[in-house]
C-alpha cells in the first residue's frame, strides 16, 4: 500500500495551518503561510525541474527531506517569532502600564483642577454670603475685592464703586495713625492699629458720605510671592442700638429703683451684693460703708449687728448671724426688723431664677405706731369692757336687792289687815315695782347681749305649756281691754322640745306683750306651726297676730333697733324703753333664729318669731321652772336662810313662815356653816355675797361635812350674769333664784327639790349665834304702813348694820386692808340704797368703787367723807324714829 503524505489531505492541511494560526500572531502567520506557499512552490517546481514523477517514491524522499529542512526552519522561525512576540508584548505591557498611569495622573489633576475651582466657587459664595463685609487690601492701600456685605455696607451699588479705591478714604480715622498701607504713610500723630487680627472699632465713612460704627480686624497674608492685607468688617449700629436701648433701659430701671419709697436689693447667687438703691442705704445708715458692690451679705450684717444696728441688743453676734443666715437662705414669710433709730422695716426677700436673692425693705414703722396705738386702744377697750361688766354685774345686784326688798315688804304689806284703799294703794306700789324689775330687767338683758355675757341654759320641757302659760297671764289684761287672746297649737307640731325655755318665753311674752299694747279692739292670735321639717332639729315659726294699729313698711327695718318705738305719741301713751324688739332680735340670733315683722298701717300686725328647736322624748321631759304649779308646802318644813341683807331675811322668813316652814337665819356663811353643823335641814337658801364667809365657800363646807351633805342647796342672788349658773352649780348649789325672789317662784323651787317623804323629823333649834344681824328698811314712805312691831325692828336693825359696817370701814382703815373696805360698803351701799338714804349710799358707792378698782390710796383718803355722812345719816334715822315714838341710840362715828 502506497503511504500518502501527511499533508496529502486537504483537511490534514487546514488543521495544520489553524495550529499556526492559533499560535503565531496575525503578522507572523501570514508570514509564515507566505513562507510555506513558497516552500511547497519550490518543491513542486524542483520536482518538475527533476523530472520526477508525482508517484515517484523519490519524489517523496526530496519531498519529505525538504519538508525536515523546511520543518526546521519553520521551527525557528516560529522559535524566534514566539521570542520576539513575548518581548514585544512585555514591551506593549510596559507602553500600555505607562499610558494607564499617565491617564491616572491625568484623571486626578482634572480631578483637583475641578475641586479647586468648585472650592474657590464655593469660598466665593460663602465670602459673598457672609453677614460681616469682607475686602482684601494691597499693601499699597488699595482695595482689590469686596463681597456684597462690604459693598452694601460701604454704601455702594456694585463692587466697582468700591475695588480700586484706597481704604484709607473709607476708614476717615486712619489719618495720623500707624497703618500697614502706604497710601496711609504721614506724620503719626495718632495712636497706632491694633495688632493684626485684633478686633477694634472704628467709624466707616459710606461712598455717600454717612459714617457707620463698624468693628474692623484686619490680618495680613504673605506667600508664594502674594503679599495682601484683609479686613473684616463688622456693622455696630443695630449692636449700639441695641447697647443705647439698654442702657436707657438700665438708666430707667436704675431710676425706677432708686424712686422706690422701699429699700431695694439684690444679691447674686454667690450671696454677693449686686445693687441697691439709696433708700436700702438710708435704712441701714450704721453700716452703710459696708454695704457695696461685691460685699458679702454675711459680712454686712456682722458690721451692722457689732454696732448695735438692730433692736433689741444683740448679745451674742455670731449666733444671731447664724439665725438671720438662715432665714436669708431659705426666704420664707416676710420678717420684721426693728433698727436702732426707732425704725421698723418689713424684709421680704425671695430667690431669683440664677440661684440670686431679691429683697425689700418696707418701712412699717407707722403702721408699727399704729398698732400699738390699737393694742392700747383694745387694752383700753378690754379695762373699758371689764368695768363694763363689774358695773352690770354690780347693777345687776345692787339693783336687784333693793328692788328685792321693796317688793317683799309690798307683799308682806298686803298679806296684813289693810282697808281696800290701802290694798289699792299697796298693788298699785307692787304694780309699779314689777314694772320697775321689768325695765331693770330688758336694760340689764340688752347690756349683757351686747357684751357678749349671755348663755343659753337649755333643758327639755313642753313648748305649748309655755305658750299657755303666756296666754294665761295675759288674759286678765285682755278681757279688761276686750280683747280674744287665743293659741292655737296644732296636734300635728311637736311639743317636747330641748331649748332655753325662759329665753323662748321671754321672745314671746314681749311680742304678745307689745301686740296687746298696741291694740285697741279685735283681738291677738299666737300660732305655732313647723317652718322647716328636720326628724332631729325642726324649724318652729311662732306668729304673734293682732289687729292694732300697724306699722308703715319704711319702718320695719329700725322697728328692731335699739330704744326705737313706730309712733312716740303711743310710746308716751303705752309707756316702755323700746328695748323689747331688740332684745327679741338678738335673743332669736342667740338661739339661732330670726324675728320678722309683716305689717300695713290699719291692717295690724304679725310677728314671726323663726326659731330651730332641738325636739325631746316626751317621758324624758320633765315639767320646768315655768310649769311649775305653785303647791303647800309640808308643814314643819325646816328652812336654813343665810342672808345678810335684813330687809330680805324679813321677807323671805316671813313668807316661808306664813307658808308654814320652820326658819332659822344666818347672818354670813360662817353662820350658816355652823347652823348646818348643828341641825338637820330640809333646804338651805344661800345668798352669795354676804361677809365673813361667802354662799360659795360656804356650800363647799357644807357638802364636805357629814351632816346635810345632801340637802338641796338654793343660791339666792342678785348676780345673774353669764358663767354665774355654772359656778354655783360647780360649787354644790342645787339650783337658783335670782333676786328679787317672788314668793310664788321660791315656794315653786323649794317643792321641786324637796318632798314631804324627806323632810327632817325633830331636831332642836339651835341656839341663837351672838353676831348681830345687818338689817335693811326698804323706804320712809313704807313705814307708816307697817305694823309697829315691824317699823322697830327694822329701824334697830338698820341703825345696827350701819353702826356695825362702820366698825369694819374704821379696821380696814387701820389696818391698811382694801379687801375689807370693799365688802363693807358693799353692804353699806346695799343698806342705805334699800332704806333711801341717798348720800350714804352714793358716798359707800364710790368708795367701794375705788375698793374695787384697787384705787388703795383714793379710797382710803374717803373714809372720813364716808364716816360723817353716816353719822348725819344715822343722826337722821334717830330723828325718825323719835317721831315715831322710837328711841335709837346714835353713836358718834368720828
């Protein structure tokens, strides 16, 4: 078999030339196809020059040997292409890496190139947007650039009327002054820039000719061969506005401060003064030097208290330092502070939001004045007030036992045989005292209300037993006048009320009183009704209705005002003080209610007495005072009076005889006392204010001794003021009477606290105490109706008291002793005002007046005054009783 060349086949030849294809670069590929085409030429020429045929093995021999040869050469020129191609390539790498790094450096320039110009952009926009003018100088003085503040400050309209300019003919002050600008160079006369970069202020003269303050630094900059000079300008005129509106701020406040009438301060929050004002100065003149800007507050008050600046002497500095340190720091209250020059200042300080101190000084010194001024006006008005209510208590009792006197003997008188004209003649006299109590009584009711002395003394009893009560007394006066007095009291209102009764009866009486008074035909209605529902306290409304003469409505208002009457001509007709409705008024606001009057001329009258009473449990009410059915006595009942007024012991034991009682009599407390030890009692009746021993101290003895410790104990007394019910029942008293005593009421009390299963049986009266009793006459004008018997004895016994009181006037005298002047004209004054001996009783008044008030020295220098109208008295009582047929023994008293 014929073996055919390799490259026989055309498709061996196309693998062959894209071997080389792949390997040789472009250029060396063409170069050597071009160099095989030839080869192959060659060969094919050569073998036609041989004359071989194509089939001829030796053909193929040439052939392939030249193929080696060729082969071999081919190698190495593909050997050496393959070299040169590499080194080319590293040459192009090392082209190529010098381009890239060009290119780089080329990027980066443009790079900065652009940043540069966006940064000069941007420096270029802030310069122009910046709020202080800004302009770069030559070193010759010539201004090269201005941003648009600078132009607009300097006055121009675009920068071209600014560059190319000198500075020097905007900044007018740089003439004879060091400058750094040679346009500027002239003898310096001046005081030189500031350093550069320094801030000073200068004036800017403005392109149209107006001068600015401006604040101007100007700095220099030299490099790279760039020498230039900037300048900052600051516009100052809003800034001195600014400064000047503050200032006159500051000036006005400064003013406002300084015109202030008070002291003014302020301290910073290091408690360092900042200001005050010249009025905080004159308060403080002792250590005014001390107090200046930056002085602690510490240290000036320690200068001011070492020199004695404040009131009272301060002993010990540093501890009242310490105090007011305290006071300061924590401001709290406004204090007050008394100086050494009589001033009183007010301090009110308080903290200010920094953590400083403000603080005022209000001189209070006139109001200081003032309040003492009223302090010793009240301590007046307190001694006032207190004599105001020795004098009621006295006017209470001294009026009261006289009266007391007059009334008993006025009964006793009646209980005698007397012919009808002389009965007449002694109701009348009673008609007129009653009336007379009535009055002493509204008088003394109306002072005791005003003072502020009245208390309530409430206890439970049946309201409609009191209304009856009130109807049934006055019926007498309205049958006489033909009047219909009626009550109606519904079953539906409750009657067990808890209350003053004797208040609500007083209230009520009055207005009943006043409408029958006021009316002279048809008739009056009291009517109760509940104004207010309450299951505890309802409200009671009693209306007092009559058909009299009315009342105009303008007078509605004062009707309840002090001494006040609707009509005078009926007030002179009917009589009375015009005190009645005031005394209702304030006794209704006492008890919580109101008095009301509803009226019209000729239509008569009602008056609403709107009152709160607590309501009661009708088996837990017992019958009062008021309710009180006057009974007998039980016979035998055995009486202890301890009284020192003689008009009253004859009274009050000849009722209670005549009643059936059997009495003994003591003189003071210490008798009575003594009486108590030595017999059993069924009831004691105490005065209060007797010599020796008074009812008070003597119902203590009594309660503490084994015998009648249990016996009801009455106060019989003048004294009705507020507090006085209490002290008697504190002291073991049972119960009161005040003076002057009604026979009615007293049989009354004495049954309500004595029963016949516990009176006393036997016992033998005790002997008779050798003290002589003080005795009492009620008036010359009632002794020619008495009994003989009776006229003596109360002549004796009152020339006796008077002769006994004045031995205790001469031993208080001598032995320099107030307390036993005051009781003896107290009795003495009491004797002699019953009896109706005017001047001794003025005389032993005043003088125990003065006793009273502590007056030592005046009262003692009386006595001699008081002795002789005693003696001139006394000289008068013998006269009477010669003329009467009587014989007195009448001492000199000198």
């Amino acid at each position: 078999m014929v073996r055919k060349p390799f490259f026989a086949s055309r498709e061996r030849r196309m693998i062959f030339i894209r071997w080389i294809r792949d390997i040789l670069s472009d250029a060396t590929f063409w170069l050597v196809l071009v160099f095989v085409v030839a080869s192959g030429s060659a060969v094919y020429v050569l073998s036609r020059e041989l004359g071989l045929p194509a089939e001829d093995h030796q053909h193929d021999i040439v052939f392939t040997n030249l193929l080696i040869a060729l082969g071999i050469a081919f190698a190495a020129a593909i050997g050496l292409t393959v070299l040169l191609a590499r080194q080319r390539r590293r040459a192009l790498e090392k082209v190529e890496d010098l381009v890239s790094r060009e290119r780089s450096r080329n990027v980066s320039l443009q790079q900065v190139i652009a940043r540069a110009e966006a940064g000069e952009a941007q420096v270029g926009a802030i310069i122009d947007t910046m709020l202080d003018g800004l302009v770069t100088i030559s070193p010759d003085g010539i201004i090269d650039t201005a941003n648009r503040a600078a132009v607009s400050m300097f006055g121009a309209r675009s920068s071209e009327e600014v560059t190319g300019r000198s500075i020097c003919d905007f900044l007018p002050e740089t003439e004879g002054r060091d400058t750094p600008f040679s346009c500027c160079e002239q003898p310096v006369s001046g005081s030189p820039l500031k350093g550069y970069g320094e801030r000073q202020e200068m004036v800017l003269r403005r392109v149209d000719g107006r001068e600015t303050p401006v604040e101007v630094a100007i700095s220099e900059l030299e490099a790279e061969g760039l020498h230039v000079f900037t300048a900052i300008f600051h516009d100052l005129t809003e800034q001195k506005a600014a400064a000047e509106k503050l200032r006159r701020a500051e000036t006005r406040l400064v003013d406002a401060i300084e015109s202030l009438p008070d002291g003014f301060v302020l301290y910073d929050a290091d408690d360092r003064l900042v200001l005050c004002n010249s009025k905080y100065r004159e308060f403080y003149a002792s250590s005014a030097e001390f107090i200046k800007e930056g002085e602690r507050f510490e240290d000036i008050i320690r200068n001011g208290a070492a020199r004695g600046q404040y009131v009272p002497d301060i002993q010990n500095v540093d501890e009242w330092v310490e105090m007011r340190l305290a006071l300061h720091r924590n401001p709290g209250e406004a204090m007050e502070q008394h100086l050494d020059d009589g001033r009183w200042l007010r301090v009110i300080e308080s903290r200010t939001s920094e953590g400083g101190l403000v603080g005022f000084r209000v001189d209070i010194t006139e109001l200081k004045h003032r309040e003492e001024d009223l302090r010793q006006e009240k301590e007046r008005a307190e001694v006032a007030n207190e004599a105001k209510a020795k004098f009621l208590a006295m006017m209470s009792h001294e009026i009261r036992t006289p009266l007391n006197g007059v009334l008993g003997i006025l009964s006793l008188l009646s209980d005698t045989g007397l012919t009808q004209e002389q009965k007449m003649y002694v109701r009348t006299a009673r008609d007129s005292g009653r009336a007379l109590l009535e009055l002493i009584n509204d008088i003394l009711d109306f002072t005791k209300l005003e003072a502020r002395r009245m208390e309530l003394d409430v206890s439970r009893f049946r309201l409609h037993k009191v209304l009856y009560g009130i109807v049934d007394l006055f019926a007498p006066i309205a049958r006489e006048k033909k009047l219909a007095l009626k009550l109606e009291y519904p079953r539906s209102v409750p009657t067990a009320v808890s209350a003053d009764a004797g208040r609500i009866r007083q209230v009520v009486l009055n207005l009943v009183s006043n409408a029958l008074k006021f009316t002279e035909m048809g008739s009056v209605i009291v009517s109760v009704s509940i104004e207010r529902e309450d299951p505890v306290k309802p409200t009671f409304l009693i209306s007092v209705t009559d058909s009299g003469i009315g009342i105009p409505k303008d007078k509605h208002e004062t009707l309840f005002g002090e001494f006040t009457t609707v009509d005078t001509r009926y007030a002179r007709k009917q009589g009375g003080t015009g005190l009645g409705l005031a005394i209702c008024k304030q006794l209704a606001e006492l008890m919580g209610g109101t008095v009301r009057v509803e009226s019209m001329p000729g239509a008569g009258s009602t008056f609403l007495f709107s009152v709160p009473l607590t309501l009661a449990k009708m088996e837990d009410t017992p019958s009062g005072t008021e309710e009180r059915q006057v009974g007998i006595l039980p016979p035998g009942l055995r009486i202890l009076l301890a009284e020192d007024n003689a008009t009253n012991q004859i009274v009050v034991s000849h009722a209670l005889e005549k009643a059936g009682c059997d009495v003994d009599i003591a003189n003071n407390g210490k008798e009575a006392v003594r009486y108590s030890e030595m017999r059993n009692y069924d009831c004691i009746l105490m005065d209060i204010s007797m010599p020796e021993m008074d009812g008070l101290e003597a119902t203590r003895h009594i309660r503490e001794a084994e015998r009648n410790q249990r016996v009801p104990i009455i106060a019989l007394t003048a004294y009705s003021l507020q507090g006085d019910r209490e002290t008697f029942l504190k002291a073991g008293m049972d119960d009161f009477l005040s003076k002057p005593v009604e026979k009615d009421d007293l049989i009354a009390m004495i049954l309500h606290h004595v029963s016949e299963g516990e009176t006393v049986q036997g016992g033998s009266k005790p002997e008779e105490p050798a003290v002589n009793g003080a005795d009492l006459n009620a008036a010359r004008e009632i002794l020619a109706s008495m009994p003989e018997e009776i006229q003596g004895k109360l002549l004796f016994q009152f020339e006796s008291d008077i002769l006994k009181r004045c031995e205790a006037v001469r031993d208080a005298h001598n032995q320099n002793d107030l307390e036993t002047l005051e009781r003896a004209t107290h009795a003495m004054k009491s004797v002699a005002g019953t009896f109706g001996a005017k001047d001794l009783a003025e005389v032993s008044a005043r003088v125990n007046q003065l006793a009273r008030d502590e007056k030592h020295g005046q009262a003692m220098g009386c006595i001699d005054e008081l002795l002789e109208t005693s003696n001139r008295t006394l000289a008068e009582v013998g006269a009477l009783a010669a003329s009467m047929g009587l014989k007195l023994e009448t001492p000199n008293l000198q």
